[in-house]
C-alpha cells in the first residue's frame, strides 16, 4: 500500500498552513528607502561618468572635424588646440577660427594640445594623448601620428 505523505506532515514542513508569513508595511518602507538613497548617489556618479566620456567623444568628434576640413579645403591645413584649461578651438591655415566660439567643456579640464593636420588628414609622426579630468577622473583621447585615428582610450 503506498502511503501519501502531505507537506504539513513531513519533517521540516510547514505544521500549520493557516500561518502568514512576509514582510511588514514597515519593512518595506525601510527597505525601498535605502535602495532609494543608494539609487540617488549612484546616479549622481555615473552621471559625471557619462558627462567626461561624452565630453571625450565630443573632442574626437572635433579632431574627426578639423582632419576633414584639411582634407577638403584648399590650402588643406587646419589645427586643433587648446585655448584655455577647459576649453579649444579649430583654425584655418591662416589661424583664423572656423567658430566664432571656441568648444568649451563645461567642468572638465582638458590637457594643453596642438593638432595640425595637411591636405592629406596627416597629423606628423608623433602620436597625441590628450588628458580630460572631471571630480578626479581622467579619460585620454588619443591621435595617433602619421594616420590621425583619433579614439577615446
């Protein structure tokens, strides 16, 4: 004869099945609180995370620009570099600006740079390393000589 045991009558089961078990209005409160403050400061970090790599992406973006410009245009040399601590500029061949308001990175500190790329988008042997900083972090961008490949390291 087979013998069917029920979970209330198996060692370790549950003996009273009318018993309620979870968690208190109180409890959750807790909890969805600290997962709340945890949230508000990780979003605040990884926001001046995205705000350095987008500001990165923007100056290789511009470099990508000042190569076009040199080889497109005729003299076809251009130059990239800073202005101030946080800000640069593109400069035709006869270093008159090509905006009329130099790229400023708004909070990030940018290291002093000079780019100048010819005709054929070639920015001399020496590879380029730019420093962004932002709350203690840095990002590096870097042009790499005699092709201009421009990428955020």
């Amino acid at each position: 004869m087979i013998r069917v045991t029920r979970a209330w009558e198996m060692p370790g089961g549950r003996r009273d099945l009318t018993s309620q078990h979870g968690y208190s209005l109180i409890e959750l409160v807790v909890v969805m609180s600290i997962v709340g403050i945890i949230a508000v400061y990780a979003g605040a970090k990884w926001q001046g995370d995205l705000t350095l790599y987008s500001k990165a992406d923007e100056l290789v973006n511009d470099i990508r620009e000042a190569q076009a410009l040199a080889m497109t245009n005729t003299p076809g040399q251009y130059t990239i570099r800073t202005v101030a601590s946080d800000s640069y500029r593109i400069l035709d061949s006869l270093a008159q600006p090509v905006d009329p308001q130099p790229k400023v990175l708004d909070g990030v500190s940018i290291s002093a740079f000079a780019i100048t790329f010819n005709s054929r988008g070639d920015p001399g042997p020496v590879t380029v390393n730019i420093q962004l900083a932002k709350e203690g972090q840095t990002v590096t961008v870097r042009v790499v000589g005699n092709t201009g490949a421009a990428q955020r390291l």
